[in-house]
C-alpha cells in the first residue's frame, strides 16, 4: 500500500491550497483517512479525518477553514484549505487508517508535502 501526497506549496496569508492524497495497493477497506500536520519543534497534530461513514473531524485552529472531503475513488480524500495563515506552515502527512489487505491490518503514512504560508 502506498500513499502519494501532493498539493503543497508557498502561499501568501489568507491565499487557498489544495492537498490531494490517493491510496493505492491492494486495499479491501480503509477505516478513515486524515491530514496530519508537523511544524519545526512541534509534535505531529491531526489537522482533519475523513471516516468512511463520512465523519469528520478538524482540529479547533483549522475549523472553518479547512474541508476535507473523498473522490468518487474512495481511497482519494482532499484537504482544500483557505484563508491560510502562517501558523499553518507545516509539513503536512496524509494517513491512512485501519487497513485492511490481504496480510492484516495496518496504518500508512504518506511522504510528507511542505506548505509554507508568507505574511
């Protein structure tokens, strides 16, 4: 199972990204997907979760600004964000959880894509 993030990018504050992320591999299911953030000297925090029953989550610092949504590909999911600001800037990851292949269950993470937001 693989994980291809992309979308990243330099932005001026209250400018817009779109981070895109598919999940490819042999994959039964996937419990949900999400975006995970991580600044320089700050720990890993979860920016949005999509479950697979269409449950979401965000973070409090990125409600109302953030959406994440799926594709029609289930095992795609977005992250349009807007109004950006710079204590977004952050290496963003893409996971994906709980799932489920022929060897088990497991969790993914993508490589990683930069977003740099300018004041």
């Amino acid at each position: 199972v693989q994980l291809q993030a992309s979308g990243g990018g330099l932005v001026q504050a209250g400018g817009s990204l779109r981070l895109s992320c598919a999940a490819s591999g042999s994959i039964f299911s996937i419990s949900a997907m999400g975006w995970y953030r991580q600044a320089p000297g700050k720990q890993r925090e979860m920016v949005a979760r999509l479950t697979s029953a269409g449950s979401t989550n965000y973070a409090d610092s990125v409600e109302g600004r953030f959406t994440i949504s799926r594709a029609n590909a289930k095992n795609t999911v977005y992250l349009q964000m807007n109004s950006l600001k710079p204590e977004d800037t952050a290496v963003y990851f893409c996971n994906a959880n709980n799932v489920a292949t022929i060897k088990g269950r497991y969790d993914y993470w993508g490589q990683g894509t930069q977003v740099t937001v300018s004041s």
